[in-house]
C-alpha cells in the first residue's frame, strides 16, 4: 500500500469524487476554516474532506476534515466499514515491524537555523477564546531516553515563536513518561513532530496499550507492509519518510510555559495551563506540501480516535470476559460494551477491565448480546429495564482520568462510574422481550406493501 498522505487523497477522489472539495477563494486561518467545516456538517450533513489553497498569510494549501468519514477510515485500511475494528485489532496483534530507509520526500526541503520560522506555517485558530495559532494534527515520534522503545502519539501544540511551541502532555501518558526520565537528567527530549500523514499512520499513532507496544508496528499492520522512515536532519529520531511536513524538536527541560485556553474534544474551552516548551531545531517538507489540520471536537477528531479506542477496549474486555461481542465509544469519556453473560458477575468485569484500559475512560455501560451498542434508544432501555441503581451501579472514586475534563475537582483526578445493565441472574432467565412470531417477520416483506 503506498504510505502517502497524496496517494490516498487519490484514493477518496476516485472512490467518491463528492468527498473531496477544493476551495480557491481565500480563507483567513482564524475561524473560517473551522465554520465551513462546521456549517458544512450541520447545515448540508456533508463531511468531505477539503484542501484549501488560499490561506491567508501562508504559502502551504490546508488540508482539513480527512478522518470525518468512517468508510474514508476504512478505505486507509484497506477494509469493509463494518470490519475497521477486527482489522485494527489484527494490526494490534500482528503488528509489522518498521524499516529505515536512505531518503524520502519529507526531506526535499531542509530548512535550519534562522530559516526556521513557524509563523510560515498557516497560523489556525479554531474556535473563540483559543488563546492562539495551534498545530492540531501533529504526531509525535520519541524514544525511551534509557533503552530502545518508541512513542506515537497526537499532542497539540500552540505557536509561541519562529522556533518555539508549547506541548500538552498527558499525564501518566509514554511521552509524558520520556519527558520526565530525560527531564530528571537535566538534558532535553529529542522528537519530531509530523504533520501530514497517510490516515493508517495517524490511526497507528492512536493505538492504546503498554509502553513497550511499538505503535509503528501497529502503522505497518495497517499498512500491510513495514512504515519506511529516515532518520532526521538534526537528530537520531526516526520519521515517516513520506510524510508532507516535519518539525526536529527537542522538549526543553525544566522550561514551562503558559498554554491555554482552547477548545477541545470535550466541547469546552480548557483554561491557561503551564506545560512543556518545544524548540524547533528544523523544519523539514516536501517541495510542495500540504499542511494537515484536525478540526478540533468534530468528526474529524473524534471518529480517528474512535477506532483505535474501540479496539484497545474490545481487546482489554476480551481478556476479562472472553464472551464480549462489540465496544462503542459514543462520546467523551464513555465506552458502551455487550457481552454474552454466561457467568453471574462478568457485567461487573468488563465494566472494571475498561477502566482499566483507558486513562480517559469515565463511564462504562454493560450490556448483553441482545441489546445493539451503535442504537443509543436501545442502550438506554436496557438501563432502564435491567437495572437497579443499589444494586448495579459501581463508583470509583479518586482515580486517574483526563486533565482535560472540565469537570474534574482536581487536574486530572476523576471518579468513575459503571453502569451494569445486564439482566439479572441471566438473559435466558430474564422477563421475555415481546417479538414479532419470527415466521411472520420473515414472511412480510416492505416491497410487497409499499412502492
């Protein structure tokens, strides 16, 4: 598969010309970019991916809305919609491992010293109140400063200066794990940050599991081939070597900086922050590219990092309750999972395995096979139905969540709850759900009524 952001923009073209729209006129980077997208998904209910070659105070195209389409997601990985999750778990489990290789496009302009200037990138802002120009499809590539393991992840980053950024790291995450070990040694962090990727890497990137699981063998399992990299101009770190943009960093040690607000996936403005300050040491770019933006609490954002999430969670309940059938996260902080109960009791452990599995989980609801996920109507009844709160509700008090929850007493500090709506003692002894005799529901076909 080729592993280029260009190649698969081919793809969606060819596909489906209507998911792919150029816009000539010119845009200003604060906030027309982000209304269109919006306005397009709420007024027209369209979602197309669009490239904007008339920015404003910049000389790179922005592209924008590539992941706001599950079957677009699907395409990247090469598979079937309905099969995205059985296919990223494949990746999960039979990752490819990486390959370096001599050169690549992302190295067709070099730019260092007082040639880097990241006021040259387009200065987006996203929505009223962000406190400034942010970078919100940027991926980081890091190493373990004591021993060879590597680091994928998205963290946003807001432009402070011609070579300066600031960084939010979760805490607790890898990365914040890499900054902390290199920060105790008083030397810096090397990464890159890489803008502008084939939509397999960035579904990589987003891979939840232990530190020492390489998400860039996650990539290659995606891809169906081992991610080509090279390493950087300026440092060991390796980097996609098709990638559009990348930016040579070190994270500063013992530098803080204040960062914030601005809106996130939650649907809030979080507040200023101090957080970790990033020097640009290079900018490295193919001749002509495209600079990618993440429409920040939109499908855009939050259907990419749905499915690595679905798939790190169907994988943690699988290993507690190896009857589960399907995980859905249907909003921040919530997961939903069915499950065949076959034994009383592992309702209340696939509830504790999420929790176990996602820093950010805050809300699990339980429920069995009968019962659709993707059917918020049909999740709701089952809670309704099958649940008692006395007796089904399980609450986890002063736990690690999201520093990013608005609602959280303390930064980061969150309780959790668990919803078993499961049937009790079991769905086979249950209160029978009223049907349709099934020969009648076979029988009756809707063309046979109506035109």
């Amino acid at each position: 598969m080729a592993q280029d952001l260009r190649s698969y923009l081919d793809l969606v073209k060819r596909r489906k010309p209507g998911d792919f729209e150029i816009v000539s006129k010119p845009v200003d980077p604060r906030y027309e970019i982000t209304a269109l997208v919006v306005k397009l998904e709420r007024e027209a209910k369209r979602r197309p991916v669009l490239l904007f070659e008339n920015v404003t105070g910049t000389k790179f195209p922005v592209l924008t809305n590539l992941h706001a389409s599950r079957p677009r997601l699907a395409a990247a990985m090469n598979a079937a919609p309905e099969a995205t999750q059985a296919t990223y778990l494949r990746a999960m489990d039979k990752p490819i491992a990486p390959k370096v290789v001599a050169a690549g496009p992302v190295h067709e302009v070099v730019l260092k010293g007082d040639r880097v200037n990241l006021y040259d990138l387009p200065q987006i802002v996203h929505h009223e109140g962000d406190s400034g120009a942010y970078v919100t499809a940027a991926i980081s590539f890091a190493k373990d400063p004591t021993r060879e393991i590597w680091n994928c992840a998205y963290n946003r980053l807001q432009i402070k200066g011609r070579d300066r950024t600031s960084i939010h790291l979760t805490t607790g995450k890898h990365l914040w794990e890499f900054q902390r070990i290199a920060e105790a040694r008083n030397e810096p962090l090397p990464l890159a940050l890489v803008i502008g990727v084939h939509p397999a890497i960035a579904l990589g990137a987003l891979a939840i599991g232990s530190i020492d699981e390489d998400e860039r063998g996650i990539m290659g399992g995606l891809l169906g081939e081992p991610l080509e990299l090279v390493k950087c101009q300026t440092s060991d770190v390796l980097v996609p070597a098709h990638a559009e943009i990348v930016l040579e960093c070190e994270i500063l040690p013992r530098q803080r900086t204040p960062e914030g607000p601005f809106g996130e996936f939650t649907g809030y403005s979080l507040g200023e922050r101090q957080r970790e300050v990033v020097r640009v040491n290079a900018i490295t770019h193919r001749r002509d590219a495209i600079f990618q933006d993440i429409t920040v609490a939109h499908l855009d954002h939050m259907l990419l990092s749905t499915i690595p999430m679905e798939a790190n969670l169907f994988r943690a309940v699988r290993a507690m309750v190896p009857s589960v059938k399907a995980v859905r996260v249907p909003g921040p902080f919530t997961c939903f999972v069915s499950i065949e109960q076959r034994i009383p009791g592992q309702g209340k452990n696939a509830i504790l395995a999420a929790f176990g599995a996602d820093l950010y989980m805050k809300r699990v609801v339980v429920v069995d096979d009968d019962v659709d996920v993707f059917d918020d109507r049909q999740v709701n009844w089952a809670i309704a139905t099958r649940c008692q709160p006395d007796r089904d509700l399980t609450i986890i008090t002063n736990a690690r969540g999201s520093d990013l929850d608005p609602s959280a007493r303390e930064d980061g500090m969150s309780a959790k709850w668990g919803v078993d709506a499961t049937a009790k003692p079991s769905l086979a002894s249950y209160t029978p759900r009223h049907r349709v005799p099934p020969d009648v529901w076979e029988r009756m076909k809707l063309k046979d009524f109506f035109a």
